[in-house]
C-alpha cells in the first residue's frame, strides 16, 4: 500500500514537473519539438503495455484475460471520450469560446490520467516484483510533456504561467485515488489481476493510437516523430531490463 502511494504520488507529480518548464521557455514550442514529445511518449506507453503489462497478465490468467480485458480498456475509452471529447491542443477551430474550450481540455487530459493511474495500482496488486515501480516510471516519463503541453495551452490563453502550472499539476492528481482503485479491486478479488492489467493495456494502446500518433504526425514530421517513436520504445526497453 505504501509503494502504490508513493509510486501514483510520484508519477502524478510528474505531470507538474514537465509544466515546471513553462517557467522557463517561452509561450509557445515549435511543431517539431511537441511531436518529438508526443511521439517518445507514445513509445514509452507502446513498450510498457505490450513488454509488461500484457506479459503480465498473460501470466496470472491466459489469452482469453488478456482479450476481454484489452477489448474492455478500449471500449471504456472510447465511450468517455463520447461525454468528453478530445480537442486538439494547437490546431482546435471550433470557435468555443475560451472558457468552454479550457475545461474541455483539462476535462480531456484528466479522463486519460484515470486508465493510467489505475495501471498504477493494478501494477502493484501483481505478485511480480518491480512491476509496479516499472508502470509508475512509465506513466510518470509520459505525464511530464503531457503537462508541459497543457500548461503551454494554457499560458497561450493569458493564464498566469503560476496557474497554469497548477491547472496542469492538478489534471495529473486524479491518478493517485485511482491507483488506490485499482490496487484495492485488484487485492480483494484476486481473479481481476489480468483482467485489470489487460484493461490498463487496452486503455494505453487506444490512448497511443487515436491520439499520440495522430497529433505527432499533425504538422508534416512524420518521420522524425517516427524516429522519436522508436527511441521511446527502445529507452522502455532498456528500462524494463534494468528493473
């Protein structure tokens, strides 16, 4: 319990450390570096869901866990983002006023921190030691420019860059109550190990397809964001063999 608190502090935190850097670069970041980001984000989730949450839960059930669970993770996904539909950082020309559009965002960026934290805590409910540090550390690599690029929109709408900041931190703390979730249903009902690791799995993969990869691939760097992808992948690799 207390490695599930420090671990979803920690990678909740990270989405304030990334928008710490607001306090230091200028309004706005070219297209290139927000793609680099997205895209080395996208890898370190690819790795961590196919290298170790799906080995994982593969582990403690069998392929038919890991299939219902995978499925149901997309499909929860998909079905918030119908109450609370995604809106593009940059490129957004719907003519919402700012207000309407601002919380659209921050609602848009909490729903996708709810999967991740219950990773988190799904994670260390499994009798695999080091799994569950090794989930935090992804999910805490991927919220740092996930914060600075919410941050950024934010200061981009005349926010103070100190309220940004906070609005940014803040969008990453709902990750916290739900790794408690997580761990929780996890330890009392043993058999939802794999169904909850194959969830976090699916939740990531429709998260990395629909909107990592499109948006890095938005303003014409492709294969730069490819290249991005791939290192992302590889620096989750290594870090998996470390751990």
């Amino acid at each position: 319990m207390i490695e599930t608190l420090i671990g979803s502090t920690l990678a909740a935190l990270s989405t304030g450390l990334g928008a710490l850097l607001i306090l230091l670069l200028p309004k706005s970041i070219s297209h290139r570096s927000r793609d680099m980001m997205l895209a080395f984000t996208a890898g370190i989730m690819m790795a961590a869901a196919m290298m170790s949450l799906i080995p994982e839960a593969l582990q403690y059930g069998g392929i038919v866990q890991v299939i219902v669970g995978v499925l149901l993770g997309v499909y929860v996904l998909n079905l918030l983002e119908k109450f609370i539909p995604h809106i593009d950082l940059e490129h957004n020309k719907s003519g919402i006023k700012f207000d309407q559009k601002a919380m659209l965002i921050i609602a848009a960026i909490t729903l996708h921190n709810i999967p991740e934290g219950l990773s988190v805590g799904v994670s260390y409910a499994s009798d695999s030691e080091g799994t569950g540090n090794l989930i935090a550390l992804a999910i805490g690599l991927q919220n740092a420019p996930e914060g600075l690029l919410v941050a950024l929109f934010l200061i981009q709408q005349r926010i103070q860059r100190w309220k940004a900041l906070v609005v940014a931190t803040l969008t990453g703390a709902v990750e916290i109550p739900m790794a408690f979730l997580g761990f929780y249903l996890t330890t009392s009902v043993s058999w939802l190990v794999p169904y909850g690791l194959a969830f976090a799995a699916g939740a990531m993969l429709f998260i990395i397809y629909k909107e990592l990869i499109p948006e890095s691939h938005g303003d014409g760097n492709e294969r730069l964001s490819t290249y991005t992808f791939i290192i992302g992948v590889l620096f989750m690799i290594f870090l998996i063999q470390i751990f």
